[in-house]
C-alpha cells in the first residue's frame, strides 16, 4: 500500500532552502550517515511495534481481529512514513507539509481504500471489520513514526548547533 505514496515523493516540489543547503560532493553517499541512521532506527521501531502487538497483544484484539490489525499496522507505518521520506536533511517535515498536493490527494486515497478493504471487503482479504476506536489507536500507533523521525532529526540538529561553537 505504499506503492502508490512512495511514487509522488518524485513530484516534491523544490524548497526555498535548496539553495542554501551545504552542497553534496560528487563522490559522496546518496544516502548519508544520518539518514542510514534514521532509517535503521524507524525500521528497528516499526518491528518491535508489531511483534509487541503479535506477542504480547497490547491493543487487546481477539485471535480473530489480529491479522487485520497488524496488517493495517503495517500500512498505516507505510503511510505515516512516506511523510518522513520527504525531507531526507535534518529539516522538519512540517515546514514544507503542504506543498505536495499529489503525495497528500494520494496518502488520503490509499487510507479510504485500506478503510473499504477492511471494512467492506473483508472476504476477499480475509480480514473483520474494526470498530472506530481500533482505527483511532492504529491511526496513533502509525503517527509515531512522524514523532520518532522528528525526534532523531531534533537530536542531530542540536548535536550540530554544538559542534559548530
């Protein structure tokens, strides 16, 4: 489901700080030492969340609703995190949260089709529908990737201001 989300990140518009970023060298990394970071640490995250809800359950879901919870666990992670593969610097994301209308327009359609594949098409995905409480919480799990990504970027700001006095 993250498909189609990953394939706007190409329309991002330019930012007004292009200009004003330190330029990359040309036999520099496409992917620099605090995105790996980033990524591994998101990634690592991601994996606990799920496998603390499959082991331990904490949502408290019956044996019958756990494999849609975790299956749109698993996509609301995907979604919430495209967000964060907008800004690959250490800027935030929401500065610039509304400038890619597509990516936006995009996000919402992947989420009402994961709610009418859930909700309404659960024969042919095996999955049960989820009352509007499960989605709220779900909906707040999968944010915490936003609060995570911003969270480490933060951190290396602060990091850097140091560095630089």
């Amino acid at each position: 489901m993250d498909g189609p989300p990953a394939l706007t990140l190409g329309l991002e518009p330019n930012y007004e700080d292009l200009m004003s970023r330190k330029p990359t060298k040309r036999d520099e990394s496409i992917i620099s030492k605090n995105m790996l970071i980033r990524i591994v640490i998101t990634g690592v995250y991601m994996s606990i969340v799920f496998l603390c809800q499959y082991v331990f359950n904490f949502l408290n879901v019956s044996q019958g609703e756990m494999p849609t919870v975790l299956f749109t666990m698993f996509v609301l992670f995907q979604l919430f995190n495209a967000f964060n593969c907008r800004e690959l610097h250490d800027g935030s994301i929401f500065k610039n949260l509304f400038k890619n209308k597509i990516m936006l327009i995009t996000v919402g359609c992947t989420f009402m089709l994961q709610i009418l594949i859930i909700q309404y098409a659960g024969a042919f995905f095996s999955t049960v529908p989820l009352e509007l409480s499960m989605w709220l919480k779900l909906i707040g799990i999968g944010s915490t990737v936003v609060i995570l990504s911003e969270l480490i970027k933060f951190i290396y700001r602060r990091i850097n201001k140091q560095k630089s006095f």
